[in-house]
C-alpha cells in the first residue's frame, strides 16, 4: 500500500456509536434488532441476501464486448458497425429496399383494418414506439395501393405545415413524428392533412408515439405492435437462404433459432431489425463462416447498438431540448441499477441522478430541482426503455410481499448501460460516482446493494479510475464503518467476477489483511465473506482466523477495532457458510472451538452465534445438489437455517449438534439456549413440518442428563412466558422428545 493509499484510507474511525439494543428474550415472535456489530443487516437480513444473491452484472461469455467501447466487427463475410446510423433523408423509398421490405414482410395484428382504414380514409396514424417495425408496416401498407410509388418526408416535417404541393397522385407517403410533434397532434390537423390527400389523389400513413389514451384521434389511430417475432425470424431466414444451398438447410437454421441458446442470445424482445440480423448471422453460420460462439457473441452485442443510440441522442440536443433526454437517460441508468424494483424507486433515483448531471453545468440549485409533475408516465417511459413492470416478491423484513416492479425486458441492458455511459462519456463519470457513493448511505439494502453492485462493474472496466472514485472514498468515510466496508466489499466482490483482476484484488485485500490501516482490514474481513473468499476457501479460513484473533497482539481487548474486526471476520464466516461453504466453514468452527486459545474460541462462538439466529430466507445456494448449489426450497425458507442444513444433508448433523451443545455449555449458555430454544421453537410452531425436523433433532444436543436438564429449564421459561406463551401442545412433543431420548 503506498504512503498516498494510506492517506485515502484515513486513520481508524472516531465515530459516535450507535445506542445497542438488547438481545431479544425468550421467545419473541417479532423481528429483532440488534447492535449493528453484532448483526450489520438486523431486519433486512432477508433483503441483503436476495439483492446479493441475484442482482450480479455478468461480463464474461458473450457479455465480454461491454468490456471494451466497440465501434464496429468484420468477421467472415459479415460486416456490422456498432453506432447510430444515418437518417435516409430522400423523398422516394428506393426500389430495391422497397422489395427487400415487402418480400419479408409478416404481417401484424390487425393489418387487415389498417389497410381498410387507409384505403377509405386515405389517412391512418400508427402509433407505437421506434423500433416496432411502424415505418416497415406502413411502406407495406402503401405499396399495396400506391404500387410502388411510396416516399418519405423529410425528419422534423411538421404535419400543420403540409400543402398541396407536398403531395402527388397516386403516390404514399410516409410522415414520421417526433415526440414533440406527436403529443400536439388533433383531429383537426389530421382532417386538413386528410383533405389534402384525397385531393392530390394519394395516400399518407402518420408514424407517431402516443399514449393510448388519445380518443380524440380514434377515426384514425391503430396501435401497432411487433410482428411475430418467430414468423418473422423464418421469413429472413428464408430469404437470405441462397438457391444453390443444400436441402434442408433452412429447415435445420429454424430449428436451430427455436434452442434456449439463440433464444438467450436474441433477446426476449427482440425489435424486428435485430431479429433481421439474426437471420443473416444464422445463414452466415449455416455457409461456415460464422461459428456458434461468434454468432452468439455478434447477437448479443445488438444490445450495444441500442445502448449507443439511446446516449447519442444527449450529445446531439442542444441545450433548450435536453431536459426530456436527459431525465430518459437517467432514467435508463437508474433502472440498470436498481432492475427488479419499484417503478416509483426507480423514478426518484433517476431524478436524483438527474440532479447530479444538471450539475456539472449549472450553479443554479432551483434549476437543479426543477421536476415535470407529468414526466414519468410509465405507460410511455418503459416502451422507449425496452422495459416492462411485472409483479414479483420484494423482501420487507423477513417478508417477501408481492409488489408492482419494473425491469428491462432483457436482462442484459443492464451491464450494456452503465458500461456504456462509463466508458463513452467520460464527462459523467464525476456525475454518477458522487450518486452512487450517495446511494451507498442509505440503510436499505435493496438500494445500497445495488450501489455497490453498479461500484464494482465500473471497477471491472476501469480499475484504476474507479477504484481511486469510488473505493478510496468509502474506506475513509467517518461514519457507519461496518457498513460503509460491506459496500466497499460487495463492489470489489463484483469487480473480482472478471477473472482479468481478480488475482489482483486478492493480493490487494491480502496485503490489507496484513499492513493495512484499520478500514482496510475490516473491509478485507467483510469482502472475505462473499464469492472471492469462497473462491479460494482454505487460504480464505485462514485470512479470517488472522483477521479475527488481532486481540492476540495485546494482553486484553482493549481496542474497540479489535472487536470490530472480530464480529467482521465472524460475520463473514457465517455469512460464507450461508453461501455454499458449509462443509469448511463447520470444520473449521469446530476445531476453533476445541483450541485453547481464547480468540479462537471466541470467533467460533460469533460465528456459531449468527447462524444460529439465521433463517432458511437468510441464505444463498447453500445447499449441495447434483448440479452443485441450491437454494433453500420455498416451504422452509422460514426454518431455522442450521436446522435446513441439518435436514437436508443429514451428515452434516452431527457436526452441527456438536457446535450447539459446546455452545450450550458455555458461559455464555443462557443467550444461546435462549435464542435456540426461543427462534426455533417459534419457527417449529409455526409449521408442522418444521415441528417434525425439530422434534427430530432435539435429541442430537443431549448427551447427558445436565444437556437434558438445561433444555426442560428453557422449555419451561417458554411455556410461562408472559407475552407468548408456548403452546401446550408443542411444548409437549418436544418434552417427549427429550424424554425419549432420556430413557
């Protein structure tokens, strides 16, 4: 570490502590809030192992071109550029993309109305978003009547400002909107436009986002949606398929297109022009010159041309327009951050973010904080957005309750964006560092995960910036230090998935783990916890023990970053059996436990202590399965997480007994006796079948009448708790059980 690290990382925490709360009694059926030391996450354990769990930015695979800005690729005779492409500004459609087009074509719902309404009309108004095919669908529809007379007016051609001379006989015309435009059109306009059309003898399709609301516009407005993305898919395929090919080689590329690993690599909601390009990389592949892996890369990376349009757009608005573009691309990056929340969630994180990008270019805070009342409509952001609301759970405490979510519909965008913006917009990365670094003080983790989530894919594509931005800044923060490192931790996590610095972050938390200043360690301790300490477990184990036993340096605890970098490691020890280290993480606590060295001792009891008041919510894949790792099944994510580990894998049984009855007969007995016999024994009343894996296991902690003794005392504080009484029934069965295994 240099000496200008060490600075960054500024000396050991002076903050206020926060009041400790008691330890709960026996018992108690609600939540329970601990000292932060003691249990960093309290009541939103349940919430920080979700987040963590699912939200990771994946990089590697077909992912890995968001690792480097991309302009463009040539393999084989296929040739794509990566960035936004022109705007055709001619009047006429050239014939040979009028019959590629029409060749092609699959028509979308309700086209036979669409091409009625036209006909009698002479005027029809689509209305959907750019990119579902609207421009396609209406050269279609007008080449039918028109026969190939079909023109384009010109981009920011106003429909007031039609005259007659705009128009030909017997030609159709095509008049494309922007958002502006669309939003002030009426009925009135489109009669005038109307009338001009049936007197020139010529057709006109309007192309137009509107909100679906527009009544007013009903004569003449269809909405129009994406074709069949299948059918369409077989018609490209069918048509870039050359006559001198082989027999059944159309057959054999549909098919190919219908498996889970061109369907991933497609999208689930592909627009019709990525879906064109697919055909042609799928024929490519089917002549040779594309591989598997290549087509499934140069597919993916239609991601990216999508990302750059959207951010094109902000670098060619001009000042009195950007406020719209802006807010939609912070928006967009908001919304890579915190996929799979709620819309509203969404919605003020990006107003925050909009705030922080105002002010890179104006002093003036009210102009800052000025906000469209009427701006965040979903009906019209998501579709711009490729995203979508769904309904799903969202942890609340140790809950999951079922709320309205948005998300993109393909899960990719997410790293596309802020990789994107990150790396092609180097003037924001100020910007979006100072609110992410903001989002890292909030307490719930369904906002500070994600953060740190966002912190660590910068720090995997650009170390050495992020890092000094965004790491450094955390690790000298004055207050909420175990906190402020588990952010800090989670980011170097994320970042330590690219395998290109993974060896490096090792060594850096390893030569924290021994020179490092107070935070340093104690972040060392945190990120210890998660996928990079699991990756390499022994060495890990062995960096914890360091970590948490830094008591053995003095006579007596008598530095309060002792302690905290004990909880830390004991944490983390926890927290790596909670995700997938069960079997080394028993092993270890269990030899700990026997040494007669006191730290040690202790670190295993802090540990043992966290998982005996974790739940099966609590957890990761912990379990081992087949194909690995699995998660706790539904029905007993309510259980007492040992006791699933236990009930799962019964090898691990008497392991896990053996830790509890050393436990049990600590000197610190009666809190884990308490909170053995209060948690469980209230999560097996709650449930039968937990009931039975409890009853069941009751036996395992006694080996001797004192064991058998100590368990009838609990059960008898429990039956005659004020508060919440035991039920005499369950008292009963567990009293059998210990009876039973007495005689």
């Amino acid at each position: 570490m240099s000496d200008e690290e060490a600075a960054e990382a500024g000396a050991p925490d002076q903050q206020a502590s926060e009041p400790a709360e008691k330890a709960a009694d026996t018992g108690k059926k609600s939540t329970e809030h601990v000292n932060e030391s003691e249990d960093p996450f309290g009541p939103d354990r349940r919430g920080f192992s979700e987040f963590y769990d699912r939200d990771y930015f994946r990089t590697d695979g077909p992912m890995r071109f968001v690792r480097t800005p991309i302009r463009h690729l040539h393999i084989g005779d296929v040739h794509y550029a990566f960035g936004r492409s022109g705007t055709v500004k001619s009047a006429a459609v050239r014939e040979d993309y009028l019959d590629y087009i029409c060749s092609r074509y699959v028509a979308v719902d309700r086209y036979d109305e669409m091409a009625a309404m036209l006909r009698d009309h002479r005027l029809l108004v689509l209305h959907g978003y750019p990119g579902s095919g609207r421009q396609t669908t209406a050269i279609v529809l007008l080449d039918a009547l028109a026969d190939g007379r079909v023109a384009r007016f010109d981009d920011g051609q106003d429909a007031k400002s039609l005259t007659n001379d705009d128009f030909t006989e017997g030609w159709g015309y095509v008049l494309e909107l922007d958002a502006n435009s669309a939003a002030s059109l009426t009925e009135p306009v489109l009669n005038k436009v109307r009338d001009l059309v049936r007197a020139s003898g010529s057709w006109c399709v309007v192309i137009a986002e509107l909100d679906g609301h527009r009544r007013d516009l009903a004569d003449y407005a269809i909405p129009h949606r994406p074709p069949d993305k299948d059918k369409l898919l077989a018609a490209h395929i069918d048509k870039e398929i050359d006559l001198d090919d082989e027999d059944g080689l159309e057959a054999r590329l549909i098919e190919l297109a219908g498996t889970p690993r061109m369907r991933r690599a497609l999208g689930p909601a592909p627009q019709p022009a990525e879906i064109a390009d697919m055909a042609k990389l799928l024929v490519a592949h089917g002549h040779g010159q594309l591989t598997l892996e290549e087509v499934e890369a140069m597919a993916t990376e239609a991601v990216g041309r999508q990302v750059a349009e959207w951010f094109t757009v902000l670098a060619s608005t001009d000042a009195d327009h950007l406020e719209g573009p802006l807010r939609l691309g912070a928006f967009r990056i908001a919304l890579a951050v915190f996929n799979e929340s709620p819309y509203t969630m969404v919605v003020e994180q990006g107003s925050d973010l909009v705030r922080h990008l105002k002010s890179l270019t104006s002093d003036d805070d009210e102009d800052a904080k000025k906000l469209s009342l009427f701006g965040d409509d979903h009906a019209r952001t998501l579709p711009v957005c490729r995203a979508e609301l769904f309904e799903g759970p969202l942890p609340f405490g140790s809950h999951a309750i079922p709320a309205s979510q948005t998300r993109y519909c393909d899960d990719r965008y997410r790293a596309v964006v802020l990789s994107y913006v990150w790396q092609n917009h180097n003037n924001l990365r100020d910007a979006i560092a100072k609110w992410l670094l903001d989002l890292s003080e909030d307490a719930r983790p369904e906002i500070w995960v994600r953060a740190a989530k966002a912190i660590g894919l910068f720090c995997s594509l650009d170390l050495h910036n992020a890092y000094t931005k965004l790491i450094l800044p955390l690790l000298r923060t004055p207050s909420r230090a175990a906190r402020k490192a588990h952010v800090a931790a989670l980011a170097l996590d994320q970042a330590a998935r690219d395998e290109r610095i993974a060896d490096a972050l090792r060594d850096r938390i390893s030569y924290w783990r021994r020179n490092g200043t107070p935070r340093q360690k104690l972040t060392a301790a945190a990120v210890l916890g998660y996928h990079l300490g699991a990756a390499t477990i022994d060495r890990t184990l062995e960096e914890l023990r360091v970590l948490g036993t830094q008591s053995e340096q003095s006579d007596v605890f008598t530095d309060d970053h002792d302690q905290s970098l004990m909880h830390m490691a004991s944490y983390s020890l926890a927290n790596l059996l909670a995700f997938g280290q069960s079997r080394p993480v028993l092993r270890q606590l269990a030899e700990w436990s026997a040494s007669d060295r006191q730290s040690l001792r202790a670190l295993a009891w802090w540990a043992l202590r966290h998982l005996i008041r974790w739940r099966g919510y609590d957890a990761g894949p912990v379990l081992t399965s087949t194909n690995g790792l699995k998660h706790v099944p539904r029905s007993r994510e309510r259980w007492p997480l040992l006791l699933v580990l236990q009930d799962e894998e019964p090898d691990l049984r008497e392991q896990i007994a053996g830790l509890l009855r050393w436990a049990l007969r600590g000197r610190r007995s009666d809190y884990v006796a308490r909170t053995l016999f209060g948690q469980w024994v209230r999560a097996a009343e709650a449930s039968p079948a937990c009931m039975t894996a409890f009853v069941d296991f009751v036996p395992t902690l006694v080996h001797n009448a004192t064991d058998a003794d100590r368990l009838r005392y609990l059960l008898t504080r429990l039956r005659r708790d004020w508060a919440d009484p035991l039920d005499a029934g369950t008292a009963g069965q567990i009293e059998a059980a210990l009876r039973k295994e007495a005689s």
